[in-house]
C-alpha cells in the first residue's frame, strides 16, 4: 500500500539489487527520505533499470527523486547493454585546446545522450558536472575535471548543463568550493587544502559564481577542510554553505552532502552526527551510500524538520515532463545525431 503524498524528506537512500526488497520499500516510506541514489549493482539491462525505477517511483504518491553519479569516463554507473559509454571530461577539456566552439557543441550533444539514456530508464537526476579545476594532483578528480582554466571549466559546464536540460533533466556542480588543488582523496582520508578564502573564491569558486542557480539547480560540497576559512570539511560548515554559497554567491538551489559513510565526512562523528551537522549548516539533503545499517540508524535516530524552502528546492529538480521509453530513444533521429559526436572526442 504507497503512503500518503509526504513532502521529500533530507535523506538519500540506496538499494542493494536490481529489484527492491520488502524491507526497501519500508525504508523507502520513511517520511525523512526523499530520494535514491542508484549503482552500477543496480544495473542489468534498460529493461531491468526501467522496472527498478518504476518501482521506486510507485513507493510514494508523491515520487521520490532518482539520482545516480553518471558523469562519464571512469565515473558512469552504466555502461553496458545499450548505454553509451561517454568520454571523460577531461577529453572535453583536451578538445576544447584544438576547438572550442566544437568543443561546447559536443559538450551539449553528449550530456543529452546522457540524460536521455537516463530518463528512457526512469532516472531522474545525475551528480554533473564536476566543477573542480584541474591541478593535476587530485587522486580522486583527475580526468573528472574539464581543465584549469576557470573559465573553460564554466563554458562546458554550461554546455554540458544544457544538454541534460534539453531531456528534461538538472544537474549538479560539484564539488564546492573546489576540491582538485588537494591529492588526498576524500573516500579514504581527510583532504586539506590550506589556501587562503581570496586564493580559492579567485579559482576554483568562479564557476559557482559565474552560473548561480539559475542555471546550476543543485551543489555538492566538497569533504575538504579549508582550514584558513574554517576547521570544518566545506559540507559542514555554516561559513561555506549560509554566508559565502547562500549569501555572498546568491545560490538558491538545493545543496546536497557528499557521502556521508566517506572517510572526510569521520570529523564530525556518527552517522547522526554527521547528517546533523550537513543539515545544520545549510544542505538541503544528506547522502548515506552503501551502508543501509547506517541509512536505517540515521531514520530513527536523526530529529530534523525541513523547512518548506528546501522541500521546494528538491521538487524542482524532479523532471517537469514525461520522457520517451528505451525502445522510442533508439529510434529517435536526434539522440542517434547527438550519440554520434562520441567519435568526435574519442575513438572507439
């Protein structure tokens, strides 16, 4: 039986399979849930992902939101039987040296293949673009990353940014304010960077500033400590999330934590702890990936009321209009142009 048409809740869930468990569908229920965030486990065929989806959707009279981390290059959930395998963007960055007008249209032709893969399945949302600047020593950005250039990372994260919109999907810049000048990665450590808050603004947060919510709808923070700012990682600290994202950038879209079961999310204690701290500072949603221990400790634990702003930011990142099946997609003369502009940027 679905439950009543509740509001979304602050937290992101995941599922273990490729179909939901009796037990998923009560934690699904929960009235603190307000969305999944989906694998490669997930995955089997479009069919199968379409029926997942499908599932998740008809858990709640008012549907929870599918997200996924489908970035492309060596961060894209699905890959296999049917979906198209995306470059890196790095390899936009590299043929924007040669081409740049090319460059942003490829940008946009690939992030509506994207999308429109996504939402033939039923997903809703995906976490990209990555923002990040490219210093070449971040373990875990690296080839995420467009380029170093402020500038050419926000042209192609504009460009990519379209191309979901014209399938009807958001996006989300990440991760605030930059995380690629440090080498620790934030999965397996505590990345700190101890550059000053004017050396960081005049970098890594100009693409933030330069596209505002208008465009960007939805920002990650990053798990990095930015000690001469404040001692707490971006994602739990008042100073990045209220006074310089909120205030000082005027940004009105959703914030949403990194993982909160990654190791530079540790510093601010428990898994309630945690997801208070996030909430306290300023996101609208916290992400608990791969530990349902932890996902159900945090529901009957964590004691927050969202604000009807922030419900309101989350709603807005649902698709506003239905979207053409699998089986139409393959047909469709415009997604089969905009799938051939891969071989433009990489070859097979």
């Amino acid at each position: 039986m679905q439950s009543l048409a509740v509001p979304p809740g602050p937290v992101m869930v995941d599922v273990q399979g490729t179909q939901l468990t009796r037990r998923e569908k009560e934690r699904l229920r929960h009235p603190l849930v307000g969305a999944v965030i989906l694998f490669a486990r997930n995955y089997e065929s479009p069919e199968q992902l379409s029926a997942l989806t499908r599932e998740i959707h008809e858990v709640r009279k008012a549907p929870l939101l599918i997200a996924v981390d489908h970035e492309g290059g060596r961060v894209q959930r699905f890959k296999t039987n049917g979906f198209t395998h995306l470059p890196g963007m790095r390899e936009l960055g590299c043929y924007w040296e040669k081409d740049p007008q090319s460059a942003i249209r490829a940008a946009t032709e690939l992030a509506y293949v994207m999308a429109a893969e996504l939402r033939a399945c039923g997903v809703d949302f995906t976490f990209a673009p990555v923002l990040d600047l490219d210093y070449g020593v971040s373990q875990v950005i690296g080839s995420r990353s467009f380029h170093r250039d402020p500038k050419v990372v926000t042209t192609l994260a504009r460009a990519i940014i379209q191309g979901l919109c014209l399938a009807g999907m958001a996006a989300c810049g990440k991760h605030f304010p930059g995380h690629g000048f440090v080498e620790a990665d934030s999965h397996l450590a505590i990345p700190v960077d101890e550059r000053t808050l004017d050396e960081i603004m005049n970098e890594d947060a100009l693409p933030y500033q330069w596209l505002g919510d208008m465009v960007l709808p939805a920002v990650m923070p990053a798990h990095v400590i930015y000690p001469k700012v404040d001692n707490s990682p971006a994602g739990f600290s008042r100073k990045w999330v209220q006074d310089i994202l909120r205030r000082q950038l005027v940004y009105n879209g959703v914030v949403f934590s990194d993982d909160l079961t990654m190791e530079g999310a540790s510093v601010a204690g428990d898994i309630v702890a945690r997801a208070q701290a996030a909430l306290n500072a300023g996101c609208d949603m916290v992400l608990v990936c791969n530990r349902p221990d932890l996902a159900d400790e945090l529901l009957e634990r964590l004691e927050f009321a969202t604000t009807s702003e922030s419900i309101e930011r989350i709603q807005r990142l649902m698709p506003a209009m239905p979207f053409m099946n699998w089986e139409a997609l393959q047909l469709n003369k415009r997604y089969q142009d905009a799938r051939a502009f891969r071989h433009k940027i990489v070859s097979e």
